[in-house]
C-alpha cells in the first residue's frame, strides 16, 4: 500500500499495538506470562492515547491515509476527532483496569483468551478511528468476532443459546449496514487524483458518503437510514433490539461482559453520531420522533425490569439498556447541550459500569451466587468493596459531583427544549433508578450476614487500585469536566450544522 498522508500517526499505534500484541499472546504458553505481556501491551495502547489527547490538535499526528483497493475507492484512512479522542481513550483505559481487576482469573487457554480480547481492542480502535466505509465495517466485524468465540468458550452454562442469539442479531445487523454502505457507495461520484484523473467511479470515504447525503431525495434516504439505524440500534441496544443484551451479559465471562457493556455498546452511538446523523439529516428529521419514542419507552421499560431483577448481572444489563436510551434520546433531540452531554456521558457510563462488573466479579468469586435474594451483610465483611460500590452505584445513578450528573443534566436539558412531555415520562426513568439502585445496596451489602457472606473477605489490593482509579475519574469528571468539553466541542458543533 502506498501512504497518501502522513507517516505515522496515534490511530495506527492505537491499532496496530493490540493487534500485534494479541497474536503474540497466542504463541505464549505459561499463564503468568499471558498475564503480564497482555496487562503490559495495554498498558502500552493507554500511553499511546494519552499521547494523542495530548496533540490532539495535531492534525499530523492523529490522521493517516493510505492506498488501499484503489480500483474500488477505498483507502485505509483513520482519523481521531472529538468523539474518536474520548472514546479512543475510553477503550484504552478500560483494557488495563480489566486485566488488574480479573488478573487472578484463571482460563483454560488462557492464551486464547487474551489473545482475542486484545483483538477485540484492536477492533474497537479501528471502529473509532476509521474514516473509510469499508474500513469501518472491516473493524465493526473484528470487534465481534473475537466476542463470539470469548462467549461461547468461556462463557457460563447457558452460553451457547446466548451467544447464538448474540451472533443472529450481530450477524443481521451487519448485512443490513453493508447493504446500505454498497447503496451508499454507489451514489458517490467519481474518485479523482490530484491531477484531475479519475482513479475510481466511486469512493468510500466518508467525505463521500457526507456529500451524498445532499443529493439523495428524502424518499431514498428514508429507507438507507433504516438500514444503518437498526444496525446501530442493535448494538447499542434500544428497545425492541435489546433482547440479545441481559442474556449475552449474564453468560458471557466477566472481563468479556466489561468490555461489551463498557466500550462496545459505544461502538452503536458513536456509529450514529459518525456516520447515521451526517448522511442522512432529513431521515433524522423525519423519524426523529421515532427513535426518541422508542428510546423512551426502552428507558422505562428497562427500568421497570431492573426492578424485578434477583440476579446482579441482569439488573446491572437492564440499567445500562437505560443509560444507553437516554444518550439515543439525547442526540436525536438535535439540540447542542444535549449532543454535548452524550459525548461525556459515553465516557462516564462506561467508568461507572466497569466499576459495578468488577464489584459483582468480586463478589460472585467469594460467594458462588449473583442473586440478590441470596446476599446481605457484605458490608461487616468488606467495608472497602461496600464503600466503593456505593459510590459508583450513586455515579450510575447521577448523584451530583459525580461524573454522570454532568453528562445527564445536559442531556435532559436538550430533551427539554426538545418537549416537555418526553422529558417527563423520560425523567421516571431517575426515580426507578434511585429504587432498584438503593434496594440491591440494602440487600445486598447490608442487614444480616449469612452462611454465604459469613466467609467473605474485603478485596485483594490490586482490587482496590483499580477501583479506587475509577472513583478518581468519577470525582474528577464530575468536578471538572471542561477538558471533556474542549475535546468535542467541535464535532458537536460540525455535527449540528449539517442540520441548518
């Protein structure tokens, strides 16, 4: 391939260091060693985006382009804006605090394991950095693939049913996006060279895709917004898609199910924000109303189930089906405060629900249950998992000072100036969430001790460093959250003026 732009660049290293590192963790045969190379190749990818957020203003630096299938119109073009900054480093951060939090987890293959969650990093990378079409769909697949094969190994009893649902979804969602970015692809013009010359007829780069957007009649893009949202729709999950989620989070092994509640629920909102809402603003327009109903219902719905839930897992799925609502909420609203608060809040949702997965890790290691009805007195036992938990369960649920209340605030006030109405149906979703949030704290970690919790201990202290990590993030987000602010400012305000 020959480079067209640039030499090297923060979203190749941000790529290329977990892929290589994760088909190095398959030729590793001791598990120790397993463990650290992959902690230590994180590690490496955290530097590299830290770096990035740094120079984030060096266009050099953060976009590269290369030749790719030229005869087709696609380069392997990457790039990082606002949106691919946050999430870039959402992604990166949660790798390292993930192999701490589980580093005493034993897998059988532990070689394999590894090897497809760094691939899997790899591919969410790739999903935040693409600005090629068809780049993007390559790297939308590698991020599930290594999913499917993470689930359906090491997941629990019921994993084959759950993954099978999982991929079906997955797998329908994906055929619906190509086929829109085929139909997409072949209403672009013609692909020139600098010197005039036509290179290809069409072209996948997502400047491309934009520019069709003003030349497809409202009708045409009716129909291609369907088949890009329900794609998104599925993954992030809304309410009717999101029947594959609790089941999939409640089979799939705990540092699997923190990385597909954490970052890879992402991947649908920031596919919306990247590519859905540019290319086709009078679909928006027009089904707006829609999604922002669909998403409402799935909040309360979601929520009501939350409520009803025994095990952990489920109740801790059916809150993020929630969260996840709101942001979709929030961006179809199109009002710029509450664009701006799903940006933060994309970040902030996925700290506060790693936190919440590892405490239930903990506590399903000691104790063999998930089930709340079985729990209590954990408190007596381990006064350091209790405070910490209850200090991330109140972020998840928005408690001010803490990070969600910033990202929230804002997206309510865009549902506001939206309609009143929506917000206030929206807004029981607050309440319900303070009731199943305070009752599982009650049940679960205070009270009477019993023959279950009786031999519980407190963490372990590489435990209580991660942890601790994430509540700093949460304090100082929710503190100060105008870096955030600075970072996406002006993908909100490119992202709106498609709009006018």
């Amino acid at each position: 391939m020959e480079k067209l732009h640039g030499w090297i660049s923060f979203p190749d290293l941000l790529i290329w260091l977990p892929l290589i590192s994760g088909l190095v963790t398959f030729m590793l045969r001791k598990d120790k060693q397993v463990k650290a190379w992959s902690l230590f190749a994180s590690l490496l990818t955290l530097a590299v985006s830290v770096l990035s957020l740094v120079y984030a203003n060096d266009k050099i630096l953060n976009y590269v382009s290369w030749k790719w299938l030229s005869t087709l119109g696609a380069s392997y073009s990457l790039g990082l804006d606002g949106v691919g900054h946050i999430l870039s480093f959402l992604t990166a951060v949660s790798f390292p605090l993930i192999f701490a939090a589980t580093y005493k987890s034993e897998y059988k293959h532990s070689q394999a394991f590894y090897g497809l969650m760094l691939l899997t990093q790899a591919g969410l990378m790739g999903v935040f950095c693409a600005m090629d079409a068809l780049v993007f769909y390559f790297f939308w697949e590698l991020a599930l693939i290594p999913v499917y094969f993470l689930c359906s190994r090491w997941g629990g009893e019921k994993r084959i049913q759950a993954t099978f649902k999982f991929f079906i979804y997955t797998f329908a969602g994906s055929l619906l996006m190509l086929l829109g970015i085929i139909v997409v692809y072949l209403h672009t013009n013609n692909l020139m060279d600098a010197g005039g010359n036509i290179i290809a007829p069409h072209s996948f780069s997502i400047n491309a895709f934009y520019d069709v957007a003003a030349r497809l009649e409202p009708t045409k893009q009716y129909w291609l917004f369907g088949l890009f949202f329900i794609a998104f729709a599925i993954k992030m999950p809304i309410f009717p898609f999101h029947t594959w989620q609790p089941d999939t989070y409640e089979q799939a092994p705990a540092a699997t199910t923190m990385v597909l509640s954490g970052v890879m629920v992402k991947m649908g909102l920031f596919a919306v924000i990247r590519w859905l809402l540019p290319m086709f603003p009078a679909a928006v327009d027009h089904f707006g109303y829609i999604v922002i109903g669909l998403s409402v219902i799935g909040m309360i719905y979601a929520s009501l189930l939350a409520m009803q839930q025994d095990d952990l897992k489920r109740l801790v799925a059916y809150s993020s089906i929630a969260h996840i609502g709101l942001m979709c909420a929030a961006l179809f609203a199109n009002k710029q405060i509450g664009t701006q608060g799903v940006m933060i809040q994309m970040f902030s949702h996925g700290i506060n629900i790693i936190g919440l997965w590892i405490v239930i890790d903990q506590i399903e290691k000691q104790t063999g249950v998930r089930k709340i009805s079985q729990l209590g007195g954990i408190a007596h036992k381990a006064p350091a998992l209790t405070i910490m938990l209850v200090v991330i369960a109140l972020a998840n649920i928005a408690l001010p000072l803490t990070n969600a209340f910033v990202g929230e605030f804002m997206m309510f006030t865009g549902l506001f100036k939206y309609n009143v109405w929506v917000t206030a149906i929206a807004g029981l979703s607050i309440i319900l969430a303070a009731v199943y949030t305070l009752r599982m704290i009650q049940h679960v970690f205070y009270g009477e001790v019993n023959t279950l919790t009786a031999t519980m201990k407190d963490i372990p202290n590489s435990v209580k460093w991660v942890l601790g990590i994430l509540l700093v993030m949460i304090f100082v987000i929710g503190v100060y959250p105008q870096p955030l602010f600075d970072l996406t400012k002006d993908t909100v305000a490119s992202l709106l003026t498609r709009f006018k």
